[in-house]
C-alpha cells in the first residue's frame, strides 16, 4: 500500500482491485457469505464475547459489506465477471 501523498496511477489501482475481486470470487462461492457470515455471529452472540459492543460493530459492519459486495456483482456469472477482472488487469 502506498503512503497517503504517493502518486499512483488509477489503472494501477484498477488492477489490484480487479484482482482482488476475481481471487476473492475463486476463494469461495461469494454469493453465500453474508449468509455464512450471519450464521457465524449469531452463534458468537450467544456466548460472553458476543457481548462485547465493539465485537457487535465489527460484525454488523461485516455482514454490511458482504452483502453489498454479493449485491452489486451477484447479478453477474462467473464467467462475466472473470473477463471483465481480466480485462482490466489487461489494461
């Protein structure tokens, strides 16, 4: 990562995001995360550290960005998203 005053390049920054998506997508089916994740931390709730507030934000915030990672690719195959990541690592 760079510093916050370092010059870098958007199709630099396309790039590592496009392959942070499509290793991310191999790793496991995304689409089941957030419910995966909501399993965990509801099983977590129940113990003693499940009543930690700060525990409980981090979680929430969690199953937040799964499910909007999984909404705004869900639409898309597999096979969809693996050109487009390519394409841009490509560029």
């Amino acid at each position: 990562m760079t510093r916050e005053n370092e010059k870098t390049s958007e199709p630099d920054v396309m790039r590592a995001m496009a392959k942070f998506l499509l290793a991310l997508w191999y790793e496991e089916d995304f689409r089941e995360q957030p419910e995966n994740l909501s399993e965990i931390f509801e099983t977590i709730l129940l113990t003693d550290m499940g009543d930690d507030q700060y525990l409980r934000i981090k979680m929430v915030s969690s199953i937040r960005i799964s499910k909007l990672l999984t909404n705004l690719l869900g639409s898309f195959s597999d096979r969809e998203i693996n050109i487009a990541c390519k394409k841009i690592m490509n560029a």
